[in-house]
C-alpha cells in the first residue's frame, strides 16, 4: 500500500515555502547503508566506520546516548523525508515541528 505524502511537504520551488522539521536518528541501529546520505547530504555524512552522522544533530543522554535530534527549518523538506524513507532499517524519523505530526 502506497502512502502519499502530505501535499505541505511536496517540494515547490516557486513557493519557496519554509517548513520547520524535528529529525531524530538513532546511530545505534544504523547498517552504513547510506540511503540518508544519497538522500540528505545536508543534513547526513558517514564516519569511519560508514555508519551515518546526522550533521549538528545534539546527542541524547544515558540510556539515550546514542540518539541524535536536530530541528532544521527548511524550503527543501523533501530531503529529509526521504533520507527517512529510504532508511533501511528505520532509525530516522521526521515531524513537523509545527503539528507534531510524524510525516516520515
């Protein structure tokens, strides 16, 4: 079953529309397959060992350590929501700040 995005986060460059997004990755579970960073090079870069960095993402703490949140306000929300997507094993997801609504 296909699940179409919300038509506030289809990319538009004519609107030229800002969209405030929350990304939260959990390097953890990360399989450096690198899908986020072919999709997201803006806000995802590989370490040495190939597993994701999410770029200026704060990490949690304790039991948390391993989590990054990182809140970005962009025109190109796309980006992110397919890093989140194509993510195969699922660490990354995305809300919109502004609902809370998880949209990836």
């Amino acid at each position: 079953m296909s699940q179409k995005i919300d038509d506030k986060y289809e990319h538009d460059r004519a609107a030229d529309k800002k969209i405030k997004l929350k990304i939260i990755y959990s390097k953890k579970g990360c399989i450096a397959a690198g899908h986020c960073v072919l999709s997201d090079p803006y806000d995802f870069t590989l370490d040495e060992d190939f597993k994701a960095d999410l770029v200026d993402g704060v990490q949690g703490q304790g039991a948390q350590k391993d989590v990054y949140t990182k809140i970005i306000e962009t025109n190109e929300p796309h980006l992110a929501i397919n890093a989140a997507k194509t993510c195969t094993p699922r660490v990354i997801a995305v809300f919109d700040v502004e609902t809370g609504k998880r949209i990836a």
